[in-house]
C-alpha cells in the first residue's frame, strides 16, 4: 500500500459534485451512442489517466514508441497541449515545441521512424494520418477522456503515490471522472511505485483497487537515464559522480516532480529545487534565476539538473557560460517490475490479431 498521504479539499466537495455529474451525463451519453463515436481501420492503443497530471504518460508513450517503430509503421497523435497552434499537424523538421506542443516535439526528436502528430480533434487526427501516413498503429496520448474514439486497446495510467478511489473529483481532488470508469480499461498500469515495492504490496494494491474480469494489472517505476550534457562546453557529470557535498539545482517544469528529488537527495544532501508549473514556458528570466540559485552556493562542486521535457523549451535561450558548464539534461523511461515481456507480447499481439481481421 502506498505510504503518501496526498491533498484534497474538502471544501470544494460541492463544485466537485456538479463536475462529477456533468462527467456522468457526458459517459451516458457516450454510453447509450447518443453522441457519435468513431472507429479507426487500424489498431489504436490509448494511453490515459483518470488522475489529472502526474502519472508518467510520456515515459509510458515512450514505452510504446521504442517497443513498436522498428516493427510497424507507427504513429502517436497527442492533443499538443500547450501549443500556440490549432488544427492537424504532422511534425516535421521545421517543427517547434510552439508549434506541435514541448512532449510531441521531445518524442518527434527521439523516434524518427514514427510518424508525430497533434490535433485535438483525435477523431480528424486519425482521419488525417491514415490518409498521409497510413499507420500500422497508432498511440492515442492522453485520450482516455476521449470518448469520441473508440481506442482498440485502451491503457489506464494509476499513480502509485495517488490511488483514484482515495481521489475526489476536480476541483476538490484530481480526478478527471470517477474511479469506477476504470472499467473502459484493458490494461491497468500502476506507475510510479517505489524501488523497494514487494509481491505482498503489489497483491494488496490490485486488491484496493478491484479489477473487473480479464484486466491485467501490470506495476512500472520510473528510470532515470545518465546525464546528458547541454553543451560541448559542459562538463561532463554522472548520476553517481554527486556526492554528499555536491551542491545541486533542481529545476523542473513538470506536473510531479517529487520522484526525482527524492532520487537526488538520496545523492546530496545540499538540494535547491526550483520549482515551475507543468508545461511552463521558460524565459530568459527563468535561467538568470536559475543561474543565480546556483551560483549562491557558493561551491566549485555544482551541478544544475533539468528533465528532457523542459529542455525542448529552453533550447532558443541565452544559457550563459556559468550555467552551460554546469547545465545537464536528466532523462526519463518507465521499466516494468514484472511481466515487461507478458505486457509487450500483449502490445504486439493485439497489433498482428487486428491485421489479421
């Protein structure tokens, strides 16, 4: 059982009442087909959370990404939230993180062999990619919300740290629906869990939350990749080369930060975090402040730390000399506790069998 106690407000049980009936009525009127759904030709996974935020969807979409591009022709359509566009957008050379959004532009730089797109519309996005790309697959990011297309496949993402029937209903809570939704899913993913998780935990945690028949339960925990520095004038550092007396900066842009500070301060114990909201867009103030934090320390040995998510949105900033030199990317990847091999024959499985039809 997860050990994190995390906050609710009570007070807002009202406004978190009406919400959660006008999520009802919106999933009956799905439900019962009064509002129209659309059904791809080819198989479509959709990764989602019912939890706002924080369940580690990118690293998840990642997952998929790097486990199916080299055997299919392989596409992820996203919403491209953030971004200063609208409408259908296939990500290109020319693309930016304004353009398509700072999670669709990491991923379109890190799989070249798929196919990157964002549309809010999934339903025209699906449309548009099967007319220009003609997909073998695609991974629908974000869309377990998404009634409008019906997924193949559809993956739900539950936090370890944030279990949804603990949860209220936005705004008192972070649920986007009720916990009992979870029922849409084929694939229960439970993220985000401790190193040090045992069988007895997991066993309790599928118990809590109670999956309906034929649901697999699988738990991940996240990894971090070695330290990639910003820029040849970087010194090069190691995870494992920060000690107790490095001083490290921390600044993140991402909507649960905890793990990776609990991961640093297990390295030093001299930490600054500085934290901004989920999909913020950097400025050239936010690194004077982030240079300045980490020049109070005062301490030859330093480092300063951002995730891969926020460095696509700094990349067109003045990174002065004093902070490129200490300036490392930390990257993300999810890994499976058990049953990676079960859960990628599933994946791939499900893939071939719709092909065959």
């Amino acid at each position: 059982m997860s050990g994190n106690h995390f906050k609710t407000y009570r007070w807002l049980k009202p406004a978190a009442y009406i919400y959660g009936l006008a999520t009802d009525l919106r999933n009956t009127l799905y439900d019962r087909k009064v509002l129209a759904v659309y059904s791809a030709p080819f198989p479509v996974i959709c990764i989602g959370n019912i939890t706002a935020g924080g369940t580690g969807k990118t690293p998840q979409a990642e997952y998929l990404l790097k486990l199916l591009q080299d055997k299919f022709n392989t596409a992820l359509l996203s919403r491209g939230y953030g971004r200063a566009t609208k409408g259908y957008i296939l990500s290109s050379d020319n693309s930016t993180p304004e353009m398509i959004g700072d999670e669709p532009f990491q991923m379109s730089r890190k799989f070249t062999s798929a196919s990157i797109a964002v549309c809010g519309d999934r339903a025209k996005g699906l449309k548009e990619l099967e007319r220009t790309t003609h997909p073998d697959v695609v991974i629908l990011d974000d869309a377990f919300q998404h009634r409008a297309v019906r997924p193949s496949l559809n993956i739900l993402l539950i936090n370890w740290n944030r279990d949804i029937h603990s949860d209220l209903p936005i705004p008192a809570g972070l649920l986007r629906e009720k916990a009992s939704n979870k029922k849409r899913a084929d694939i229960i993913i439970v993220t985000k869990c401790p190193d040090s998780i045992s069988e007895i935990q997991m066993t309790e945690f599928t118990a809590r939350i109670s999956p309906d028949k034929g649901q697999k339960v699988f738990f991940s925990r996240i990894r971090y990749g070695e330290l990639i520095p910003w820029n040849n004038s970087t010194v090069p550092r190691t995870i494992n080369g920060i000690s107790q007396s490095t001083a490290v900066t921390i600044a993140t842009g991402i909507a649960s930060p905890q793990p990776i500070i609990d991961m640093l301060k297990k390295k030093s114990g001299n930490i600054s975090h500085i934290a901004f909201p989920d999909h913020h867009k950097f400025t050239d103030k936010d690194i004077s402040r982030i240079t300045e934090i980490s020049g109070k320390s005062g301490n030859n040995d330093r480092i300063v730390i951002i995730t891969e998510k926020d460095s696509v949105k700094m990349r067109n900033l003045h990174i002065g000399q004093n902070l490129a030199e200490n300036l490392h990317i930390l990257p993300v990847e999810t890994e499976f506790i058990t049953d990676k091999d079960e859960f990628d024959n599933i994946i791939i499985g499900h893939i071939e069998n719709f092909n065959k039809r």
